[in-house]
C-alpha cells in the first residue's frame, strides 16, 4: 500500500508506510530533506470523569501526538493538545476530516507546529555543528514551556509581562542560592519584592500588560502606591525599584526581551535619614532583670506564655550583646570560645556577607549562654515572624516606647560599641560583619555623648604636649 507523508521541502512517494517507527522506507527520490514530523493518535487515559457506559470503545477520545525523525533520530516529542475521537483522524493523510470549520482549524494549528520546528532545526543548523534530536527537543520543549505557562506567542516570540520576568529572576536568584552566592535571608527578602510588586501590578491591572511597555511613569506610580498605601520607608521602595531593574537587566540579557525599557532609568537615591532606633542602657537593664515567670506564679501570666516571653527576651539579650542577624544567630553556625583568662569570644561568618566576625561576649550575654548549659544548641530560637510577635509582646509588658525587633537587638549593639564603649568605627563594623564602615551609618551613627568624651579640653591637650616634649627632652 502506498501513502504520503510531508517531508520539508518535498512529498515523497512512500511504500508499504505505517509510520516513521522502526518500519523499512523504501523511497522512490533522492535528496530529500532530513527530517519528518507524524502525527499520531493516542487514546486518552483519562476516563475518571466519564461514566463506563457513555464510552465508547470503537471510537475513544484521545490527543493527537507528534514524533519527529532527523538523521534516523527519532523521539517523541508529545501531546499537541488538541482532543479529539479516533474516528475523527485521517492516519494516511495525516489531517482531520473533513471540511468543518473545526477541522480546518485542527489543521491549520499541525501546519504551524510542522513549520515552527522547521525553522527551529533552521536555526538550530545555522548556530551549531552538530544537530541532534536531542539538542531539537530541548529547545522545542523549552518554548513549549514559555508559551504553555508563561507568556503569549505574537509572530513567534514569547511576550513576557513584568511578573513573569520578576519569577523568573527569581529563579535565578533560587539557583544562585544553591550555589552558594546568595544568602537565604536576602533570598527571602527578594521573595518579598516579587510579591510586592506583584501586588501592585494586579491592584493597578498591569498585570497583562508586556515587560517592554514599562516607563518611568510606571516607575514613579509603583512608588507612589509603596508610599502611601503600603506605607512603606523610602529606602524599602528603593530597594524594589531596583529589583525591577535588575529582573529586566537579566531578562535582556536572557533574550526574554528585545529590549529593556527601563535601560536609562535613574532611580533617585533616598535622602531619609537611616533608622538606628535602639534600645539605652537603661531600658536594656530593665530588659534583662524583669521577670516573667515570677508574674505567672503571681497568676498575672500563663505558665506557658511566660515561658516563652522569658526564652525570647534571652535570645534578644543575647543578640544585644553578640549583634548577630536573625538569620546567623538561628543557623547557630558560631562558635563560642573561652581564652586562658576564662573570658568568652564569639567567633562565626555572616551568611550574607561571607565576613568573618568575632568579639567578646559581655557579662549579660555570658549569663544568658550560662542559663543555657553553655550549650549553642540550646539557645532558643524561633521563626524572625515569631520572634518579632513575642518581642512586640514584651514590649507592652515592660512598657517600653521602641517597637522592639529582632533588627532592634542589631542595632543596640551597634549604638553601645560604638556610643558607650567609644569602639572605633572599624572595629565596631567587624564585630558586626558588615563589608565596610559605610554600611555602620543604617546600625549606628555618632551621639554628642561620644564626642563630647573623645573630645578632650584644650588645657589636656596642651598638659600632654609639654609632657611629650619633657619626657624627649
């Protein structure tokens, strides 16, 4: 019996043809093109929702599948998506039957999957030495991909909207995370951009709209609705300009758009002034001796919440007295050493900076490590949403005006290093593992009681200098 089946370029005469699977060809012409695309009809396994006798067995519904052969290559290459009964599909001639409207469009969208892998293998040729089969698929199933979840097809080319390129940078930044050079925190805090701005574009209904449309206007109307009605910071709405930035910086670079719209955009630089709120010597104290068990013996506080106020409020001193994030302080990769004059050194690496940090460990932080057995394991931890939960709670009980956080324990060691004990900058930004001194301003900035310490009078300086000069002479 012979048959027809399309072969770019040509239609060859076919004998004793039933597909392109491990059946002898004989072919009657010469110099024909490489490649075949079959369509072939696969019965669908999915009958849960159909009742046994409403099937019929002699025509079953199913999906019409493709198989591509190249270079005796051949691989599957899966559903079209397009259902259909058997009795509906013509296997000789590889189309739908009949004239219908339907039909017709079944058949138009075969064409266009027979074409599109035509000018992917075009392509493909053009940028490779060497064509597989294999290297054909991945790169069909990867557009696949984009136009099946992300994105609408227009003259070939995925239309990508801002979403989908904010998850997909955000993929990246998951990879680059399990590589190691990209710390979890900051991870979660992208994670929270994305959302965020994805928020904001639902609210706006630009959520359709292509990546390529953005401006400095939509810029501008983002930080806007982050102002006032999200209520954020200045310098927290910077830092999601510039994720939006950088997700199109990378889309471009990716060629998941021609163009980044936002090339030449300058995002304004926050003049607010940092936030370094901090808890004083004095509300610190009162921190460390008050006693929540002692109001749960009294019955002015449950067992169980005292307990877990008293846990949180040592791990808060602690992180007064260590200046760690949340994050390295929950990792407990630190370790505590004790030097021959028994005194007690913090010594671990910050997660996001990869800086080392090491100190020593004060008397209140001694005690609560003491509460503990001296045991890093023991030391309570908690989720950072929790922990702010319980240390909200503790501040009501303490009556204190800070809103307490785990960033406020931070930033208390900052402001005693660097206010109190008169440590140097440098030092001060080591103990905390910054990168530079530069980064100390959003922790801690110089108070009048520093300087008015440092800055001796003019007879001292003067009584130094003629001893100086007496002791050379």
């Amino acid at each position: 019996m012979s048959g027809y089946i399309l072969f770019f370029g040509y239609i060859g005469t076919i004998y004793d043809k039933r597909d392109c699977m491990g059946v002898h060809i004989s072919l009657t012409m010469y110099n024909i093109n490489r490649m075949c695309v079959l369509f072939w009809f696969r019965k669908s396994t999915n009958t849960k929702q159909v009742p046994t006798d409403e099937i019929n067995t002699n025509d079953p519904q199913g999906f019409i599948q493709m198989r591509v052969t190249y270079n005796t290559e051949r691989d599957e290459f899966g559903s079209t998506h397009i259902e259909c009964k058997k009795s509906q599909w013509d296997t000789e001639n590889q189309t739908f039957k009949g004239k219908s409207i339907w039909a017709q469009e079944q058949n138009k969208k075969l064409n266009a999957y027979k074409h599109r892998i035509e000018k992917q293998i075009e392509d493909l040729e053009r940028e490779n030495d060497e064509v597989t089969i294999s290297l054909i698929k991945h790169a069909f199933c990867n557009k696949q991909r984009s136009r099946g979840g992300q994105g609408t097809i227009s003259q070939r080319r995925t239309i990508f909207t801002l979403i989908e390129v904010c998850v997909y940078h955000y993929q990246l930044q998951e990879k680059r995370h399990k590589l190691g050079k990209l710390s979890k925190s900051t991870l979660e805090i992208q994670s929270n951009y994305a959302a965020n701005i994805s928020d904001y574009l639902i609210f706006a209904k630009r959520d359709k709209l292509p990546a390529t449309s953005l401006n400095q206007d939509f810029m501008d109307d983002m930080a806007l609705y982050f102002t006032s009605v999200e209520k954020f910071g200045a310098g927290h709405i910077e830092n999601h300009l510039k994720f939006v930035k950088q997700a199109l910086k990378m889309a471009t670079e990716r060629q998941l758009i021609l163009k980044n719209p936002l090339a030449n955009y300058r995002i304004e630089a926050s003049e607010e002034e940092p936030d370094t709120t901090h808890l004083t010597i004095e509300q610190l104290e009162r921190l460390i001796t008050f006693d929540f068990l002692a109001m749960a013996r009294a019955g002015e506080l449950h067992p169980a919440a005292a307990e877990s106020l008293d846990k949180e409020r040592d791990a808060f001193v602690f992180n007064c007295f260590t200046g760690m994030h949340h994050c390295d302080y929950k990792s407990k990769l630190f370790r505590i050493d004790k030097d021959k004059n028994e005194e007690y050194w913090l010594i671990g690496k910050r997660q996001k900076t990869k800086k080392e940090f090491f100190l020593k460990l004060l008397e209140p932080g001694v005690a609560v490590l003491k509460k503990y057995g001296e045991s890093l394991e023991a030391l309570p931890v908690k989720s950072n949403q929790k922990r702010n939960d319980t240390l909200k709670l503790i501040a009501a009980y303490l009556g204190l005006p800070v809103r307490l956080s785990t960033k406020i324990a931070r930033k208390t060691f900052a402001d005693l290093a660097l206010n109190e004990m008169l440590i140097p900058a440098d030092d001060v930004a080591t103990m905390l593992g910054l990168t530079s001194t530069e980064r100390l301003k959003h922790y801690a900035r110089p108070r009048r009681n520093r300087l008015a310490r440092l800055l001796s009078s003019w007879e001292t300086l003067s009584s130094h200098l003629h001893q100086n000069e007496q002791q050379a002479a």
